[in-house]
C-alpha cells in the first residue's frame, strides 16, 4: 500500500508557510488513498499511515466512503475518532484540481473538537487555512458578494488577467471572458448543497484566452440565504491539449474507453469502443452484450479474467477475437482496472480497447512469410544464457518448442564443428563492439544434414552499458548455396569456353553524344581469342575510336539498335578502317535502358576473299565456258574447212584419174588441208599437255637469230600473200638459248602468223630480237587491228580472239597465244602484249633466259653407213577401218607384207597364223583394249620375237609408261608420220632387237 512521504524541501511562498505551521494536520489523499503533502502538525502524528488506517477500525469502512464522496462531489465533511488515542476529530475534505503534471488529490484538514475551542473559532481558522491552501494549487482564488459582485480587491484575478482593481470590480470582471462564454455565470442552480464547476475562456494577462475551470461554493447566512460566493479558477489550457492530442491519438489507432458498474451491469463505451466491437455509435452496450461478440472460447477467458482481477482488485488485460455483425473476425486488446469502495470492494471496471486485428493480419502475414522464406526468430537472453525459438527455428536447430529455453551452448553443439569457433568469436565481437551480427554457418537438420543459414541480430544493452539479450533472425541459404555453387560451377564452364573457344568474346559499352547519337564504345572485357581476331592489343578499358579512330559508323548505328530494341541480331559486315571482314552476334545485357552489349565475332577475312576469289572463278569459268562453245563452233568449222577440199580432191582424182598432171595439183591441195587439221589437233593437244603438266621440253644449245629467220622464212608465203612489209631487226651480239628448237618455233610462228592474219592488207610487220641483261627480249609488232583495252588481261586465256570481237575474225581456235605465253613460261620466261587500243597495232614480247655459255660443238664423224633396206610382215589393228587399210597399203608400197584387224579377239586369232615380225596396235580397241591384247601376245609362243608398236591419241609421258608396262616396245602418237614410221622400221632391219621405248 502507498506509504506517506515527507517532501525534500519546502517552498518559501506564504501559502505553504501558513500551511506548514497550522496547528491542524493538513495533507492530500491521492485516488489510491494514500497521504502526501503532509504538514508538519500531520509528520508528527500520522506519519506511516494511509487514509483508512487514521480511524478506529469500526470507522474506517465509513472513511472510505468519505473520501469517495469527496472525490465524486468536490468536498465532504466528517466526524469520527483517531484511531491510537481515540480523540475526536473534524475531517473537511475539499477536492483540488489536478496540477499540470500529476494527477488530481483531494486535500484533507483535521480539527481536534476534543479541546476547549470553541467550533466557531476552528471553523475560521479552517476557512482561512483552506483559502491560502487553494492559493497554492490554484491560479485565482476569489470571493464575490451574493450576485457575484467584487466588492474588494482580488490580487489573483488580476495578476492572471491583467485587469486593474477598478476594471474588476461589480461585475467588470466578465468582461475579461471570452465573449461566447460570458452568459455561463447566469445559468448556475440557485439551491447549491456542493461544488458548482464550469469551464469557459478567460483572457490572459498575455492577451490569449486560455481554458480554466472555475469551482465555487456558496456561503450561507443565518437566514439560510447566499451570503458570499468562494472559489478558484484553474487554468487547465494545457491539460486540454494533452487531452486533445490523446483524443486524436486514441481515434487514429483505433482506441476506445469503457467503463462497467458491476453493481447495475450498465456500462459505458465510448464510439472507438463500440466500433472495435463492431457496433453501431447508437448502441446500448451492457457486460452481457459486450462479452456475447466475442468468440465463445475468448468468453470463458474473458469471464475468468474479469472475475479474478475483481476477487484481487487488480489491473488485468486480454486479446478476445470478435464476431461483427458482417460476420467478419476481428481482434480486441482490452486493458482495465478495478475501482474499490471505502471498505475495498470493487465497485468499477475501467480501461481502453484497442482494434488489433490489422496487427493480427500482419502477424500472421508475417508468420506465413517467415515460414514461406524459412526464416527463423530468435533471442538469446544474455544474462540467464537462454535462448528462445520460434518454430521455425526449432524446425531448423531440431529441437523441442515445448522444452524450456536452452543456454546458447545446446544450440552451438549443433552446428557444424568447422563453424562453431568462428561463430563464437562474431558473436563476441558484435558484443564487445557493438556492431551488428551476423553469420552464415551450417547446422545439423532432423534429417541428419548440413543446411545452410545465415544469422543477423543486433545486441541490445541496458542504461548502465551492460548487454541485456540478442535478438535475431536466421534465413535457411541451403538452397541459395546450392543456386550459388550451381551458378559458380556454371561460370566456371562459362570461363572455360569463352577461354577456349575460337570465336572472339567481348563485353562493351555504348557511349554517345549529348543528343542521344551513338559515337562510341569500350570494351569492358574480353576472351583469349579478341586479339587474334580482332587485331586489337590492350584493349579492354580503351575505346574504338582511340584504337581504330575512323572506324565505320554503321558499327556504332547496328549496336545502338540492338540496345533499344533489345532484340540479338547476327550480321557480317566490313571494318574498312581494320581492313577486316566480321561476323558479328550481338546481344543486350540487362533490361532497358542498359547501354552494355555481349558481341560474339570471327575475323571472316580470309573466307571473304575467297569467296571473291570463287566468285572470280565462277565468272571466269562462265566465260571460259562462253569460250569453250564458241570454240567448239570454230573447231567444227576449222575442221570442215580443210575436210571440203580433200573430199573434193578425192572426187577430182577419181575423174582425173588420167590426168596426171591435175591429180599432182590435187594432191598437193590435200596435203596442205591435212597438214592444217593435224596442226589444229597438235595444238589442242599441246594446250592440254601444258595445262596437265604432261608436255617435256626437249632442250639443246641453239642461237635464237638462226630460229628467228627459220620462222620468218615459215610464215613469208603468209606475210606475203597480205602484201605486208616485214623488217627484221637482230642483236649483233650472240643470243644463245637453251631451248626446243621445235616449241620456240611453235612461240615465234604462232605470233608471226597472228600478226600478219589480223593485220590489214598492206600493213607494217616488225620483228626484234636483243639483249636485255641476262634475258633475251622478242619483240613482234603489227599496225594490225590493236586490242581494246579491257582485252589486254585476257588476251592469252584460252579460246580468247580479240578480232572476233571486233567483227574481224581470221580462223582459228583462239589458243595460239595461250600456247605462247604457257610454252614461254615453261621456258624460264614471259609473254606480254601491249597495245595503244583498238585500230593502233599491237606488240608481243617475249622474254626468255639466255644461256651462260655457248656449247661445245662437236667434231664431224662419219656418217653411218645405210643398211640395206629389210622387209617385215606387219599386222595392223585399229578399229577405224579406213585407218587401219590406207596404213596398209602404204607398207605394202614400201615393200611389206601386211594383215589387218579391227578389233582384239581378232587380233589373236590372226596373229598365229600370219606370224607377223611387227604388230601395229591401237589402243582404244572395242572390248578388249590394246594393252590387253599386247600382254596376250606376249604370253605366246612367238611373243617374245614381236615387235609391238603403240598407236593412240595420248602421248603424255605417262601413257608411254603406261604402254611399256602392257609390253609395247615404241609408243606413236596418232595421227603417226610415215617419216616416223619408215624410221623405225628401218631401225629394226638394223639392230633387230628391241629398242628404247620412244
């Protein structure tokens, strides 16, 4: 129970002296009934004590009722023994209004009526000691005569409102209120037995009206009438701001008051307190009422609660779930205390409600997050070294919730032995430095696994420094771990490709102007294959345009898209600054907005240019293909040509057959014609001798002027027949070649003959021959047709003739200068053309090698004497019938015996009978070749003795390989010479034997 306490120090003004000094005890009563304030009359006797212990015990029930009467009334009055001596005292008990920073008090004098004095001079020096006591605890004491006139000077009055003694006086002094409040003094009841209180505004000596209640009793005369009124004002502005503020306080969080009177079972609620419960403003709430919303298991909570707070007298509080009429559920947080009568029962319940149920929703929206995201709640409670757990840190750790708290030591036990010390020294640390924890680590699961958590929590320390507890959360990482190494494992194989990969990596930014427009990049990073392919050292950290300053714009406008739209684009383009074909994937990193691009690219140079030089090809094969048609066209002429003259011949020679002397003419006639043809074929098969590396030089020392004038003495009947003037112009000196005589004639007589062909009637030929260091230069020029310029690069191609071009064709198959240039080269030298253009003439040169030094020339021998002629039995076989008889027939004009065949099995069926000394055998015999029938006969008994000789169109070095293996002793190239014919066989009516293969 409150005890009595005997103040510090005392004031010095003269209220609390005459309070101080009076010979009646004084002192305050708070609402708890215990004493405070007491004088020294009252420190004397009452010392220790509380209000219902002052009175004999048959009087302290009634005690309290005095006291509750003052409190509801304003002021009482009683009569009753001490308690100790058991003297008789008066008791007047007067209300005081609460002070700015405490609560309300009711002020108590007592007066021994034991003693001589007289009731009437007690009760004056009581007035007088209740006015100075009312001038300490109020801000204006005053007294007016019956009709609330001033008729003396009111010292508080003014000095509170400003107002002089004459402005005060009569009824002056409602002047200093507040104009809407001054009709409140005329509405007071005219029967007063208690206080009368009011409040309104009076005007401040500051100028500001401000609130006060005033209280005020009447004084009776004798004849029962108003003889003076008494009271104060108390300025109560502040107290009615701090209510207001409390208002609105209690209004924006929901807060409602009550109040029940267990006698009657009314209660009182204000509107907040309806509206927790759900009930409308207009509602009469009861006990009854208010606990049948609640839920019926929170009812018998409630009950319990209440019924126990009342049997102790004590505070209480409780959460109870509420049904609204809307059948929505709602939380009440209701806290209330008990208010006893004089002799300790309980009379009222009072208290606050407060709306819980948006806290309650986030609570448990918390609960399910936390639970949702695994997180844990913890406190470790420092000075007991107890630590509390939720559930989900139970679930974690794989302990007992229903368990008491555990020291922190159980709960290091389970987390791995690796973690523990590191733990226990963040721990330390965070308390010792007072900075936040935390810590991830792993602790043993109810499954016997290691997760992951983490732990954050900040140390929380009383007044004097020491720390108190630590409380903090705990996240389950495990599967955040897993995404980790996961994504670390990922990047590790990511590191490794863009390492290892061909292809170039880099990341860039884009960097632009002050309008927008890109101008720019650098790079940011890059793999080991950027410099190979890109060409670029040092880069990463460095712009383009510091590298590469004229770098192409369409790099930067490509990128700038790729950013905006977000979309990855692949593209080839050329870097004409780099001199580098890309291939280019670029993409954007991040979302909008971000200005880093990951380009993937390959230096596609080399594949560029190959593939111009397949697109050269193909062109250049188109053409060739052009040519090759428009050469067959020529070769089919050329070749009708000479044949229409021999058919002629033959048919002239069947008429004429006497007429020796037209038959010579004839004759002659056909031999040209066929020496055309073979001369045609000869260079076709030339071109594709050369061209398959298959044609061999036959090299010998020899003087370039002596090959000169034979080939001019060659084409003379050419030049002359065009009627052109040919000047020849040799070096002096010596121009010793080591060459064949038969290919160099080949060079010379085909520009000789091109010359004089594409030369108009009557035009000039020159031909030159000097030294030019260790080269000699053949210089062939015609004031003939010229060659355009564009001709000049292909003018040696094969089937290429300018003339035709020009409407001027002169025969031929366009390959007589690819011969010259192929034929000069394998050489050792060259062949250029030049020409001022179409219509100027043209010249040809020729540059080849001299030789170091002249040959030896050897000594004169005798010649070898002629062996007379032998004659052999000869079997020919060839398919082409008219082939095979006319060579017939010619041997046996030379004196042979002959046999013919045209196929193989024939071959073998004659050969036996005939028993022929030389086999003429072509190749590309009908179903059995020439090489098969050559082994055949060697196999027989005569085969050994036969001279077999090869007759086919190929005479590259290989086919003659090819024919010595099958058993053939010389190899003739089709059509075969007589001259080459009759030489061999005249070689074997000398030796006999088998020769070298030719």
């Amino acid at each position: 129970m409150p005890q009595i306490s005997q103040p510090d120090s005392a004031p010095s003004s003269p209220a609390w002296h005459a309070y101080e000094h009076s010979a009646d005890p004084m002192f305050t009563i708070d609402i708890h009934g215990a004493i405070g304030a007491p004088n020294a009359a009252a420190r004397s006797c009452l010392l220790g004590t509380d209000w219902p212990q002052l009175w004999t015990s048959e009087h302290r029930a009634a005690a309290g009722q005095v006291l509750q009467r003052a409190w509801d009334s304003g002021a009482a009055e009683w009569t009753t023994r001490l308690a100790g001596d058991g003297t008789q005292w008066q008791a007047r008990l007067t209300l005081l209004p609460a002070p700015q920073n405490g609560g309300a008090s009711v002020l108590a004098i007592l007066h021994d009526i034991s003693g001589p004095l007289s009731a009437a001079r007690h009760l004056a020096e009581s007035e007088q000691r209740a006015r100075l006591l009312l001038g300490a605890h109020c801000d204006i004491v005053w007294s007016t005569r019956s009709f609330g006139q001033f008729d003396a000077d009111q010292p508080s009055w003014r000095a509170y409102t400003g107002q002089s003694e004459a402005e005060l006086m009569g009824r002056g002094w409602l002047n200093a209120l507040h104009p809407d409040d001054r009709s409140l003094p005329y509405v007071m009841p005219s029967n007063l037995s208690s206080v009368f209180e009011a409040e309104y505004r009076l005007r401040h000596v500051s100028g500001a009206y401000r609130n006060v209640v005033v209280r005020m009793l009447p004084i009776y005369g004798p004849d029962g009438g108003i003889r003076e009124w008494v009271g104060s004002h108390c300025d109560v502005t502040e107290q009615r701001q701090t209510e207001q503020r409390l208002r609105l306080a209690m209004q924006g969080g929901r807060m409602g008051t009550w109040e029940i009177d267990l006698g009657s079972g009314s209660m009182e609620c204000s509107d907040a307190c309806k509206a927790n419960f759900g009930f409308p403003t207009d509602a009469s709430i009861d006990y009854p009422r208010l606990t049948a919303a609640m839920l019926d298991g929170d009812q018998t909570h409630w009950r319990a609660v209440v019924h126990a707070a009342i049997a102790s007298a004590s505070d209480f509080e409780i959460e109870v779930r509420v049904r609204w009429p809307d059948g929505s559920l709602h939380w009440v947080h209701l806290r209330g205390s008990c208010t006893s009568d004089g002799a300790g029962k309980v009379i009222t319940l009072s208290g606050i409600s407060l709306d819980l149920t948006i806290s309650k929703q986030n609570e448990e929206a918390l609960r399910l997050t936390l639970a949702a995201g695994e997180v844990a709640i913890w406190n470790w409670d420092i000075a007991a070294d107890r630590v509390t757990a939720d559930s989900n840190m139970a679930r974690l750790f794989a302990v007992d919730t229903t368990q008491p708290a555990q020291p922190l030591a159980h709960y290091l036990e389970l987390i791995h032995p690796d973690d523990r010390a590191r733990l226990d020294t963040l721990i330390r640390l965070a308390i010792e430095q007072h900075q936040p924890f935390e810590a991830d680590y792993r602790v043993l699961g109810v499954d016997g696994h290691y997760r992951h958590v983490l732990a954050r929590g900040r140390v929380e320390y009383g007044s004097d420094g020491r720390p108190l507890q630590l409380p903090g959360v705990i996240l389950d990482i495990t599967r955040q771990k897993q995404v980790e190494d996961a994504l670390r494992r990922s990047e590790e194989r990511y590191s490794t490709l863009i390492a290892l990969m061909d292809q170039a990596f880099c990341i860039i930014e884009m960097l632009y102007d002050d309008d927008g427009h890109p101008i720019d990049f650098r790079y940011l990073e890059g793999n080991a294959a950027f410099v190979k392919q890109s060409g670029l050292e040092n880069a990463i950290g460095r712009t383009i345009r510091e590298m590469v300053p004229d770098h192409d714009q369409h790099w930067f406008t490509l990128y700038d898209q790729v950013l905006k739209t977000g979309q990855p684009v692949r593209y080839e383009n050329e870097a004409h600054a780099m001199d580098r074909w890309f291939d280019i994937f670029a993409a954007r990193l991040g979302d909008a907005g971000s200005r880093k691009l990951a380009v993937l690219f390959s230096d596609i140079s080399e594949r560029k240019r190959s593939e111009r030089q397949l697109r050269q090809l193909a062109d250049n094969l188109s053409e060739m293909d052009k040519r090759k048609t428009e050469f067959l066209a020529t070769l089919a002429h050329e070749l009708r040509n000479p044949l229409a003259p021999i058919r002629n011949g033959l048919q002239i020679m069947r008429l004429a057959a006497d007429q020796p002397a037209t038959v010579t003419r004839v004759r002659d006639v056909m031999e040209r014609q066929v020496n055309q043809m073979v001369h045609l074929v000869n260079d076709l098969l030339d071109v594709a001798r050369i061209t398959r590396g298959q044609i061999e030089l036959k090299l010998e020392r020899l003087e370039l002027k002596t090959v000169i004038a034979a080939a001019v003495e060659t084409g003379m009947p050419l030049i002359d027949a065009n009627r052109h003037q040919l000047q020849v112009e040799l070096d002096e000196q010596a121009l010793p070649l080591d060459a064949d005589p038969t290919r160099l004639a080949q060079i010379l007589g085909n520009l000789l003959n091109n010359a004089a062909k594409y030369t108009p009637a009557g035009g000039h030929i020159t031909v030159s021959a000097k030294r030019d260091g260790a080269d000699a230069v053949i210089e062939i020029g015609d004031t003939g047709i010229g060659i355009p310029a564009d001709a000049l690069d292909t003018i040696f191609e094969m089937f290429t003739q300018v003339g035709q071009n020009m409407g001027r064709a002169q025969g031929g198959l366009g390959i007589g200068l690819s011969l010259v240039r192929r034929l000069a080269q394998l050489h050792g030298g060259s062949a250029t053309a030049n020409s001022a253009g179409a219509g100027q003439g043209s010249t040809f040169t020729v540059r080849l090698p001299l030789a170091a030094t002249l040959p030896v020339m050897p000594t004169d021998e005798e010649p070898a004497s002629t062996a007379p002629q032998q004659h052999f039995r000869v079997l020919v076989v060839d398919d082409n019938i008219d082939a095979a008889e006319t060579l017939a027939a010619v041997l046996d004009m030379m004196g042979h015996a002959t046999q013919v065949a045209h196929d193989g099995l024939q071959a073998l069926a004659v050969a036996p009978q005939f028993a022929p000394d030389v086999v003429f055998l072509d190749i590309g015999l009908p179903g059995m070749s020439g090489y098969d029938v050559a082994r055949t006969l060697r196999q027989t008994p005569a085969g050994t003795q036969l001279v077999l000789v090869a007759l086919t169109g190929w005479g590259a070095e290989n086919d003659r390989s090819r024919s010595s293996a099958a058993g053939f002793d010389h190899h003739l190239t089709k059509p075969a010479k007589l001259q080459a014919i009759t030489e061999l066989l005249a070689t074997l009516s000398i030796s006999h034997h088998r020769s070298d293969h030719d």
